[in-house]
C-alpha cells in the first residue's frame, strides 16, 4: 500500500506548486494559506508512506496526525473564508485562530504518551496510540470536523452566488470537485478509524487528485457571454 500516498504526496506537492505559482503572480491571501495546506497535506503523505514502509515511529505518527489529522483542513477552510470574506480584519483573524490551533496541537502532541505496542500496527489507530479520550486523540475531531463542515459550507455557499452565470462555470465546477475532493478525504478517516491501510490509502491519492483537478478546473480564464451588438 507504499504506492497510493506517494502518489498523494506527489499531487499535494505539484498542486501547492502551482497554486504558489498563481500566489507568486496574485498575491491572493487565500491561495498562501492553501499553500501551507497542501504542503502538510504531502508531508503527512510522506510520513504515511515511511509508517508502511519502514514501521511506524513517535515521529512519523505525530506528523501524520498532526499534518494530516488535524492542521492541514483548518487551513483549507481558512483560504474557504479569505477567498469569500476579503475585509483584511477577516484575514488577521484567520491568521491568528490557525496559529493559535497549530500551537496548540503541536504543544498537545508533543507532551503526548504513545503505546509503542499500538505502533506496531499497519495503519496505528489514534485512540490506541495516544488513548481514547486523550487531549492528544481529541484534536482530530475537535478541530479537523469543525474545519471540513466549515469548508464546504464556504464551497456551496460560492457555488450559490455563482448560479446563472455560464461565464464562470469552470470556476463552479472547480469548485464542487475541490468540495468533492475534500470530502473523499475526509471519508477516508471512516478507514483510518478502523485501521483499514488499503481504503484510506486509496482514498488519500483520490482526494487530493480530485481536489487538483477541481482547481486546475477554476482557474481558467473566464470568458464573457457574448452580447448582442
């Protein structure tokens, strides 16, 4: 199961590639913070990656929880907010909750006990390494739940206003597969709770490819309707 989240952390670094690529010519707030996001999203692949290939480790496990269990959707959602929401309190405020939860879960992690014997497993569950119940197993729901509900509540709500406009259809169907992409992912969780390496590796290479093609979708130029003379 080594070749699915090589494939996922491939994608996650050529996408957030191209979206600093755009970040480099727009400067666009929303794409930095999206940046950062996919940038997790193929660190924690990696760690995946090592974690079946070499065994599992205090430091690979907490990098994949931390990047991506719990950080990396927050963030998403974030660029979600800057993206519709452009008032610049609105992106100091966002700036400031993600660093707040990124030091907050790197603090939690890092004074976290881990079951060695639970690491021995193919695909080490959350409750079993950290303790169910434990502050260190309670990020993932408590922080990355929030976020994913919060990103495609921010997706419809950008389809909406986009309705009867043809001219901005690639951006409309962008920005469903992001929202489709996102939620593949998410579901991939439901395997991961019960350990299951081969669909949450599957579905982390499905996610994140969806969620590439969704953007590469929105990202063309958008042409007028043409009117009549």
């Amino acid at each position: 199961m080594w070749f699915f989240p090589m494939i996922a952390a491939v994608v996650a670094f050529a996408f957030a590639g191209r979206l600093a690529m755009s970040w480099a010519k727009r400067r666009a707030p929303h794409e930095l913070l999206w940046i950062v996001a996919l940038a997790m999203y193929g660190v924690a692949s990696l760690a995946v990656l090592a974690g079946v290939t070499n065994g599992w480790s205090r430091t690979t496990f907490a990098t994949y929880w931390a990047l991506g269990a719990v950080l990396n959707v927050p963030f998403l959602a974030g660029g979600e907010v800057l993206l519709i929401f452009r008032a610049p309190w609105v992106r100091w405020a966002a700036w400031l909750v993600l660093i707040f939860i990124t030091a907050f879960a790197v603090a939690t992690l890092q004074g976290a006990d881990m079951d060695a014997a639970a690491l021995a497993e193919a695909l080490p569950l959350g409750r079993e390494v950290f303790g169910a119940g434990s502050a260190a197993q309670r990020l993932a729901p408590a922080v990355a739940y929030p976020a994913y509900f919060l990103l495609v509540a921010g997706a419809a709500w950008s389809v909406w206003r986009m309705r009867g406009r043809p001219e901005v259809r690639n951006r409309t169907v962008g920005t469903v597969l992001v929202a489709l992409g996102a939620t593949v992912v998410a579901g991939g969780s439901g395997f991961a709770v019960n350990g299951l390496i081969a669909g949450f590796s599957v579905t982390l290479a499905v996610g994140i490819t969806i969620m590439f093609a969704g953007f590469l979708r929105a990202v063309r130029p958008i042409v007028p309707p043409d009117r009549p003379a």
